[in-house]
C-alpha cells in the first residue's frame, strides 16, 4: 500500500484547494474542477505505480482535453496567456488567473514543468506525432522567438483595453479558438521540419517565459545516482527535452526544460535515475 501514499497525498492536496476555494470564493465551480484535476493526477500516480506505460499519456488527455473543451469551448474561458492577461487586466481572479498562478506561476516552484508532461492540451497532441525522440539533440538559436510571442500576446490584450474595444469576452473566446489553432498549427509544422515532437515548446511557446525561470528552482527533480550510473547515455538518446539528467546541478544543459516524463529513468538500465 505504500506505493500508493504520494496518490492519496496529492489528493487530499487538491482537495483542500477544492474546499478552500469552493468556500472562500462561494463557487461550486472550484469544488468540481479541482477535485477533477486532484482525481486524475491521483490516478495517474497510481497507474504510474503499477508501471502503466501510457500513464502519463493518460493524465495528459484528461486534464487537456477537460481544459481544452470544458474549460476553454463549453465554459468560454479563455485558457491561453491571452486569457490570463485579459483576466489579470480586469482584476478578475478567476479560472484563467488561479490556472496560471498554480499551473505556470508558483507550483513549478514545487512541480517545476510537470504542466507541460502531463496537463498541457497543446503538448497533448503534439506528443502523437512521429518524433517523440528528437532527431537531433543540438538546440537551434531561435529561443528567442517565446519572447516576440509573449511580448505579442501582451500586447495584443493592451491594445484591446487601450482602444476600449466593446465585447471583450467575445473576442477572447475566438482569440482562444483561432490561438489554438495557430499554436496546433505552428506545433505541427515545425515537430515535422525540426523532426522533434517538442519543437515548438522549445523555441515558441510564450508561457516558457513564466515556467522556465521558475522551475529552475523546482522541488521536484530527476536527479542521478552516480555509484550506479555507468555513463551509457541511454538518458540522454530518449529525452524529449535534451536535458543533461546525468548532472545533478541546477544549472546543467536544458535544466529547466524537463517536463518529468521520466522517459529518462524508465530506459536507464540501472535504476540510477
Ligand atoms: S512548453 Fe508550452 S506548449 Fe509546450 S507543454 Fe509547456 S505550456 Fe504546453
Ligand atoms: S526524459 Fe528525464 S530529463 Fe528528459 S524531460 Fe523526461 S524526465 Fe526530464
Ligand atoms: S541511462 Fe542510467 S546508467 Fe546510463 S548514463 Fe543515464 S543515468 Fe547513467
């Protein structure tokens, strides 16, 4: 039973949030959508621990795709960092803000980007493509790009509330959809030229100007055992995020890319991960 501890502890962790939430904010809605999430990151855990392969996959399509359709098309909340600067102009702390503070904000503190291996319905789809292992783990310099987007998503909600445009919460709704589908198309196009599953997290993605800074200090790391490491670098052929797991510093290669897929841990031939 053991195993199933960190299950039951995540859980009761989510539903204090639920609770706090659903009472402070005297909305039901908090009370459901936490406990879902809570419910699936809990199962995941244990399909994890009854080493479910696909556990991950799993809790990715359940949370993305609760987010993605739920959340962003029946509820009409815009989830993407357009919606987050919409709401945080608006002083509104609603889905959009709280989303971002625990998902993108202050949980990489504790989780580091365990949001972009296991909730992030843009990452959801990407991860079926062909190339889940990168054909080259050499990084391209066009990093650069996250910020041009996250410049550009601020600027694009400014200038909506600057020209006092009517009719905002309509066009964050199409934002969402037209941004999704940029994003779907954009993720696509460049997993097939750079032939890597995770391109555009790596170069394009503006929420990584958030996650990226704030999971270098993460609680949660994949850390090695170097008695048992025996330097065969299976680690590093299957990382999606070309992170040096080998290096215990926190300032090793690609360090604050690792999403915790833990593909690393799962091909090391002795357990050193
Ligand atoms: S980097 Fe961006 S697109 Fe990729 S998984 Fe993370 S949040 Fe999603
Ligand atoms: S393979 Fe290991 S180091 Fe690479 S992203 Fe996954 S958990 Fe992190
Ligand atoms: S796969 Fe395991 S043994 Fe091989 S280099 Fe990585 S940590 Fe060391």
């Amino acid at each position: 039973m053991k195993k199933y501890i960190p299950a039951a502890v995540i859980f009761a962790a989510f539903e204090t949030a639920a609770i706090s939430l659903w009472l402070t904010k005297d909305n039901a809605f908090y009370l459901f959508n936490f406990s879902y999430i809570g419910c699936v990151i809990a199962l995941g855990i244990v399909l994890y621990a009854r080493a479910y392969r696909h556990a991950r996959r799993a809790v990715q399509l359940l949370v993305g795709l609760y987010m993605l359709v739920y959340l962003g098309l029946i509820c009409s909340e815009n989830m993407q960092i357009e919606g987050f600067w919409y709401y945080l102009f608006t002083g509104v702390f609603e889905a959009a803000t709280i989303h971002y503070a625990v998902a993108k904000i202050f949980g990489p503190l504790i989780f580091g980007r365990g949001w972009c291996g296991y909730a992030c319905w843009t990452a959801m789809v990407l991860d079926f493509l062909p190339y889940k292992v990168p054909a080259s783990h050499e990084r391209r310099k066009i990093g650069w790009i996250r910020y041009l987007a996250f410049a550009a998503s601020l600027a694009f909600v400014a200038a909506l509330f600057l020209a006092h445009v009517g009719n905002l919460e309509r066009i964050m709704f199409w934002a969402f959809v037209w941004g999704n589908a940029l994003y779907y198309a954009l993720g696509v196009a460049l997993a097939f030229t750079f032939r890597d599953n995770r391109a555009f997290c790596k170069y394009i993605c503006p929420v990584t100007v958030f996650l990226k800074p704030m999971s270098y200090f993460s609680l949660f790391r994949v850390t090695c055992d170097k008695g048992k490491c025996v330097s065969c670098g299976r680690c590093a052929q299957v990382c999606p995020m070309d992170v040096d797991v080998t290096d215990n510093s926190r300032s090793r290669k690609n360090a604050t890319e690792c999403i915790l897929c833990m593909e690393c841990a799962r091909a090391c031939p002795r357990g050193a991960l």
